[in-house]
C-alpha cells in the first residue's frame, strides 16, 4: 500500500471490531442458493440493512464517535444523505453527545424523519451531497463542533472494515468481493481487512452508472454524471481522498450499473430473500445480474449494505418490476360497442388464468368509429408467455387486442 492507505490498517480494523462488539450486530452472512442458481455463482448475502439504523454505517460512526467521547468532545456534525446521519445520531445520543446533522434538501423523507427521531438537530441545504458536507464544515468551524466525515476518515473506514472481518470469519473461502461505492469508505474498509485475511481475494468495486466520480478519479475515465439516482446513498459527486488512494490499490475491477438493474435487484431481494434494501444495498447484485459471465462458479460475498428506501418509491419499483417480469401488463381490446362486449371480454380473460385490476373504456378520443369502444385492461398475469396466451384467446373470440406500453 501506498503512504494515503497506510493511515488505516489491519491492526485498526481489529480494534474498531473489538470497539464495537455488543454494540452493533454481528449480521448474517449466508448463501442464497436462489441466487447462486439464478447467476451461476455461489452467492453470500451478507445483512447490514439488519443492524438497527438499517445500515452498516453506524459501525463507522460508532468507532469514531467512541475515541471522540474519550477525548471529551462535546458535539459533533455531519453531513449525510440518510444513513451515515443516522448512525451518528443514534449512537451520539447513546453517548451524550449532540449531533448536528446537515442532510441534501433531496433526502427521502423517511431517512430524514429517523434522523431527528434519533435526537439529532436536522439541518435540510443543498441540493447534493457535496453541497450538504459544505455546509456542514462551515457549521463545524462556527459551532466548534467535530465534524465527523462520512467515508474519508481513517476511524469510519476502519468500522465500516469489520464487515470484512465478519464475511471472511463466516464464509474464509470467498473468492470475490463485490461492494457498492459511493465515497469509499465501506469498500475501503472491508478490502483492507479482506486483503489481509485473504491475499489473493478478487475485489470489485459498483458504482450507478449516473454517479460514477470514483471510478473515473481511480481509473482516469470520463463516464458524465448525472441528477439523481435510485442509489442515493452512493450518490457521491467528489470521493475522499483517503478512499481513493486506498481503493486504486485495492480494486482490481470496477462495474457501473443502470437504473434498471438497481431496480431489478431490489424486487429480487424482496422476493427471493424477503428482505428490503435501498438502491445503494441492491447494486452488488444489479452488477452479478448484469454480467453472471465475471462471476460464474465463484464464491462471491455481497454487501446488503442499507434498507432504508421510501416506501412509495419501493411501491413504484415493484410495480415497475412486476411490467417488467410480465406480471402487470396492459392490454388493449378493440370491439363492436354492444350490450354484452365487456362481459364476454372479461369472461375471456378470466377463463386464460388473467386477474383484471382496472378496466378503462373509451369512446370520445381516437380514431374510433361511432360504433367501436376501445377497452384497456390492466392485468396481472404469470410471465410474458402467459401474457401472449391472453391476447390469442381474445384474438381467436374475433376481437383486435395488443398490448400496451
């Protein structure tokens, strides 16, 4: 390692584990055999939308925040899109401490609203992530309080390492690493550990494809950066420095994944392992999904690494993956506008095993004679295959019927 990544080692990781033992969990790291099956790899889930603020961060915020009150710091900020401003609110209040924390005025409600809930003074500025740390910095100098960064600092990337230490105890022979990147402390962190305790470990860093800054600082690439994203959480237009020295020695591969793959990966995860992770915690599995050729017949460890998701967005998602998987889809039927049509429409769908959820008639618009309705159907179905069988029922009774994007 380079001088930047020596300023946290092996020893540190160890003793942020021993710093944080009975005071976070020790989450689960176990295999999906649905997964492993579905991507050819033998795939290890491991839980940090577990740990109580449904992040790994507060293992971070806990290491820091416990040398600090050692020392006799009064108050700390922090700047933070959700999770990393809940671990230091919840374990600043378990500590005495106050905490200030300085969240994107885009934060999803329900991050900001645990925030407060965990006895933190919210402060909603700016409109990124970036803009959010300025501010908080400003209020660190003029409050006199420490500011406790979100991933470049030597005490988070040695808690959020422990992760490592817990996968590699739990599953030794992992060949491959595949971690979500924003910042870079959580990879950091756990590649410095896995390096140690497995020198020839494959270490692969994800980050969504419209908020790609450490891959291009690392690499040298020029991928444009987007507005927003599902992975809010990894949305990091500047990485640290630190990180950055540490993870141009640790990574040996980088993989940026579209929206849709997030998308698809947070369905997966709910229905598969029954388990709700953010965007953030789904991009591990989004980069499996997108290219099994990398990782097939490879023991692979993934990061669940937060839960904490809108649940009007997750509603959106799922309904967005369901379209997707054919199992909500529209129809359109055209037909004669008799007494009668509609029912013998419906009597048709429900003998093919369709359920209808909404029905919509129209008359006045289109292209339509006086005598011809057009009927769109909103059905749930089993798959694409399934959806086909729908409209050669209808096809075959003698109506027109597609279906509609």
């Amino acid at each position: 390692m380079n001088a930047p990544s020596a300023q946290v080692t092996f020893a540190d990781i160890q003793a942020a584990a021993h710093r944080l033992s009975g005071h976070v969990l020790n989450t689960p790291c176990v295999e999906s055999r649905t997964l492993s099956d579905i991507t050819g790899a033998q795939v290890y889930l491991k839980f940090e939308n577990l740990q109580f603020t449904a992040s790994f961060k507060e293992r971070g915020a806990l290491n820091t925040l416990a040398q600090l009150n050692d020392q006799g710091v009064q108050g700390v900020v922090a700047a933070s899109a959700g999770n990393h401003a809940q671990g230091v609110a919840y374990h600043a209040r378990r500590l005495g401490l106050r905490a200030v924390i300085v969240m994107p005025q885009f934060a999803p409600g329900v991050k900001v609203e645990r925030t407060r809930a965990f006895g933190a003074e919210v402060v909603l500025y700016g409109d990124s992530f970036d803009d959010a740390r300025a501010h908080a910095q400003m209020l660190s100098q003029r409050d006199g309080l420490h500011f406790v960064h979100a991933f470049d600092d030597a005490a988070v990337i040695a808690g959020q390492g422990t992760i490592g230490l817990e996968m590699l105890q739990a599953v030794p022979d992992l060949d491959t690493l595949v971690v979500a990147v924003g910042g870079g402390g959580l990879l950091a962190g756990i590649g410095c550990a896995a390096r140690a305790l497995r020198t020839g470990i494959r270490i692969v860093g994800v980050q969504a494809r419209r908020f790609p800054g450490m891959v291009n600082a690392v690499t040298g690439s020029t991928h444009p950066q987007g507005q927003s994203t599902l992975a809010e959480g990894i949305a990091v237009g500047q990485p640290g420095a630190i990180t950055r020295a540490m993870l141009a020695d640790l990574v040996d591969d980088w993989m940026l994944v579209d929206e849709a793959d997030i998308e698809q990966a947070i369905v997966m995860l709910l229905e598969i392992e029954k388990t709700v992770v953010e965007g953030a915690g789904a991009a591990g599995l989004a980069a499996l999904l997108q290219a099994p050729e990398k990782f097939k017949g490879q023991r692979v460890g993934l990061v669940l690494c937060g839960g904490n998701i809108d649940p009007l967005l997750l509603s959106a998602i799922i309904q967005r993956g369901m379209v997707r998987a054919g199992r909500l889809c529209r129809i359109k039927v055209t037909a004669r506008d008799l007494p009668g049509t509609l029912a013998r429409i419906t009597q048709l769908v429900g003998q093919a095993g369709a359920n209808i959820e909404e029905v919509h008639h129209q008359r006045a618009f289109g292209t339509l004679t006086g005598q011809s309705v057009e009927i769109e159907l909103l059905l749930q179905t089993r798959n694409a295959e399934h959806v086909g069988q729908v409209l050669q029922a209808l096809q075959a009774a003698g109506f027109t019927a597609q279906a509609s994007t």
